[in-house]
C-alpha cells in the first residue's frame, strides 16, 4: 500500500502544472528562461513573451515541446502588445493559469540623485511597472470572466525590502511592484484569483553581468562573499522553484506574498559586525 501511494504522489508532484496555461514575460532569458523550461517540464503550457525574438524562437527549440510552448513578440510596454499576448494564450490553450510579469530592466547605476537621469528614471518604471500593471489588467480581464481562479505573479526584488544598495529607480520601481501586488490581491481574491511577487536577492544572470560589465564568476564571488547563507550560489533555478510554488495548487491559500529569495540576507545588517571584527580579534567578540 505505501508502495502505490508513494508512486501516486511522486507522479503528482513530477507534473505540478499539469492542465494550467501560463504566460511569462521576459520568458527568453535570465529567470523567465529558466521558468518557461521549468513549467513545461511540470506540465504547463506556456507562452514566452519578450522582445527577444531570436532568444525566445531558440529556447522553444530546446525546450522541445512546441505542442505546449509559444513565444509572441510583447513589448510589455505597449498596451496592444500585451494584449495580443494574453489573447493568444486564450485562444491558442483555451485559457489563462498564470501570468508572470517577469519582464524588467535594471537601468542606469544612477546612485546619486543629483545627477540621476530622468529619461532612465521613466523609463525603468515604463517597463517595471507599467508593464507589470498591463500584464495583471489583461490576466485579469481572461481570468475574472473564466471563473477558474488563477495566479499572477511578478519579479520584484530584495530591493523592495532593503535600501541604499540599488539606483533610486530601480529600487522605486520594485516598491511600486510590490504595492501594485497587495492591490491586486485585495481586489482579486473574490474572484479566486491569487496574487503574489518574488524578490529574488543579486543573481548572476546575463542581465546583471551586462549592466555590471563584469564576468559571472566575479558577480558571483561579490555575492557569495557578501551572503548571509554560506555554502549555495543563488542561481535562476531558485527563482523558478519559487514561480512554480507559487503558481501551482500547493499554494492554493498564499495570497499578498512578496516571497523574499535572499537567503535571510535581508534579514540583517552585517555591516557592524565587520567593523567590529576589524578591531577586535573574532574570538574576543560574544
């Protein structure tokens, strides 16, 4: 008996997807790459949504279920684009699950606001959070009328929990995220509709690399030296497993979470500790 009933739940949880229809944006790198293979692997139909169309048309291929997965052309931050997006997941999989708004842009590293530049500022916010606020206003227009409930999740970051480490913009654009979030999930809940957001802490994505132009084994170094939890390299994967968590049924009662993926990171200041550890011997501090 324990035998068939531990094959069953290992055939469950192989396919937590199984059924759902899900759009990510952003879907053809970084961590909506690492996601739309994840939820296709679990069972999902999945639209991957970006402006990468050469990156996008090559993950469909390794990923290789073109049966299940889509890529569409979406700016998130033209209205008709994202609507298009959310419409052909409708009519090409019968309706929408999950939609991520993944899709976002670090912006210039404009620290000093004196010297910040304006035309960046909006348009961080043009992709951040007006494409997050498009992406949930046409989820919801397929989700609230199918009455199926549904999940809508976004990329935020620990910059929406932390201050002084990310340009002014980039880390307004996360707070804005993660208040739209508890908005929504106020709205949405009478219609069965769960809302949540993801703050992954620095990950050595080819976004980051990029905009920090460096290589990923020094971002990672930066990282791992400056963590909290010692031993583990945050990577994409993790990212992922928090989407596929949140947008299966396993998390069928987590609403108005911003699920922080930092390991513990944002829970404390190390700062003080290192100083005092330059003054004083490690073993003579309590």
């Amino acid at each position: 008996m324990f035998q068939i009933i531990n094959h069953t739940c290992s055939k469950i949880h192989s396919h937590r997807l199984e059924g759902k229809v899900a759009i990510i944006t952003g879907g053809a790198s970084g961590f909506g790459e690492t996601t739309a293979a994840l939820f296709a692997r679990h069972g999902a139909k999945v639209v991957i949504a970006d402006v990468q169309d050469d990156r996008g048309h090559a993950l469909c291929g390794r990923i290789g279920l073109p049966e299940k997965v889509t890529y569409v052309h979406c700016d998130v931050t033209r209205d008709d684009d994202v609507r298009s997006a959310v419409d052909l997941a409708v009519s090409k999989y019968g309706g929408l699950d999950i939609m991520f708004n993944n899709a976002g842009i670090p912006g210039n590293l404009d620290f000093a606001i004196a010297d910040a530049d304006g035309d960046n500022f909006k348009r961080v916010f043009d992709v951040n959070v007006y494409g997050a606020f498009l992406g949930a206003k046409h989820a919801a227009r397929a989700m609230i009328p199918a009455r199926r409930g549904g999940v809508i999740l976004f990329t935020a970051s620990v910059a929406s929990v932390v201050a002084g480490e990310s340009p002014h913009s980039y880390a307004a654009s996360k707070h804005a995220v993660v208040g739209l979030m508890k908005n929504l999930c106020v709205e949405l809940g009478k219609h069965g509709i769960r809302v949540n957001a993801i703050s992954p802490c620095a990950v050595a994505t080819p976004l980051l690399t990029g905009t920090m132009g460096v290589g990923k084994e020094v971002v990672e170094d930066i990282i791992c030296a400056s963590a909290n939890l010692k031993g583990v390299v945050p990577t994409a994967d993790d990212v992922a497993e928090a989407a596929l968590y949140l947008g299966s049924d396993e998390s069928k009662f987590v609403s108005g979470l911003n699920l922080v993926v930092d390991g513990g990171y944002s829970t404390t200041n190390q700062s003080y500790t290192r100083v005092i550890n330059t003054v004083f011997s490690p073993k003579s501090v309590p």
